[in-house]
C-alpha cells in the first residue's frame, strides 16, 4: 500500500508505463502494467517513427511495425490524409489484420482516411497477401503519378479485404492471383473502391492465360 513512488525524478521527465500498474473494474481483476496493457491491443505503424505525412518515406517505419505484429495480431494505421509513403512492396506473409483509421474512399477525389501510398518511381506491387487467412480493414493503396505495378495482390486463401481501395495504380488496383497462375480461392472483397488505374479496377485471374 505504499503507492508509486517517484523519487527525485525530474520535472518534465517520461516516466516508464512499465512502472505503472493498471486495475481492470470488476471482482478478479488483476494487477497489470500500463506498458503491457497498451502492448496487447495492435501494433500501430506510429509507435515505429511512421509520419503518414504522403512525403516522408515510411518504408522502414512500416516494415518494423509488420515485424512487430505477431501472428494473429492487428497492424494499425491510424488516420493519415496524404497517406503513408512507400517506395517498397510490402509482403503480408503471417495472418494477421491489418486495420486502417478513418473514414472510406469515395473514388480518385476523396482518398480514404488513411492508406498506403506508392512512390512515383515505385514500379513493384504495393502489397502482396500470401499468408491464408489475411483480413484488410479499410484504407487500400493509392500510386502517386507515374508509379506502375498493382496496388493490393492476393495470393492466398480464404483473405477478406472489407472496403478497400486500389485508386491510381499503374497496373490493376486490386489483383487476386497470379499471371503464372498462382490463385486465391475463397476470398472476401466486400465495398471496394478502384478507380484511376492504369488496367483494371479489380482482375481476378482464372487459373488460365490472361
């Protein structure tokens, strides 16, 4: 019952959430940390030095949060206008779900609250889904003019992309499969949005020749 004790702590200096319990209301609850009750919700791509700021590169930003996030976990993006820039392909190879703040997109004049966005010079796919299982919850990719290349790829199974967006890509907004006949079954595309790219909104490739 001795409570917190501080010490001669500096004015102004951080104190450690792992020094601060948290007490859950109810009978039964036990004692945590506040560093390991904000740890269990998701991962967000901010706590890794993402801006989202549509110029600042957030590759590495990015690729550390993914790593971060475990398996079954959430990857958050929190609300970011001008989009999280990359100039990478990111590869979603673990099941996870990815969730981005915010509101929907409406088309190529109203991009969604948050989303990846591709570097111009950027010729790879914005994203690739190979782990089975994969959900996508709002956001999408948008290329920045003159990038080439899909926005979101999937190539797994039983992958669920509710209300996304492919706007402005160089090649298909949202592909499921392969042309060397890699294919995706059981998917979920529920309220898309794809305008503005180079090809097609959404391809979903048969099995066949394209």
């Amino acid at each position: 019952n001795q409570g917190l004790y501080i010490g001669s702590l500096a004015a102004g200096a951080p104190i450690s959430s792992s020094l601060i319990s948290f007490l859950a209301a109810g009978a039964g609850a036990v004692a945590r940390t506040v560093q390991a009750k904000e740890r269990e919700t998701w991962v967000s791509v901010k706590d890794f030095g993402a801006v989202g700021d549509g110029t600042t590169l957030d590759d590495a930003a990015w690729d550390a949060a993914y790593a971060a996030t475990p398996t079954g976990g959430t990857l958050f993006h929190p609300v970011a206008p001008s989009g999280y820039l990359i100039s990478t392909k990111k590869a979603i190879a673990k099941h996870i779900r990815l969730v981005f703040e915010g509101s929907r997109a409406v088309a190529n004049n109203e991009f969604p609250g948050s989303y990846l966005l591709k570097k111009s010079t950027m010729a790879a796919n914005g994203v690739e889904i190979t782990a089975n299982g994969v959900t996508w919850d709002g956001g999408g990719v948008v290329g920045a003019s003159g990038n080439t290349g899909d926005g979101i790829v999937v190539l797994a199974n039983n992958v669920t992309l509710d209300q996304p967006c492919g706007i402005n890509c160089g090649n298909d907004g949202i592909r499921v499969g392969s042309d060397a006949g890699v294919n995706a079954n059981t998917f979920h595309i529920i309220k898309p949005v794809c305008s503005g790219n180079t090809r097609h909104g959404i391809y979903i490739h048969d099995g066949g020749v394209d």
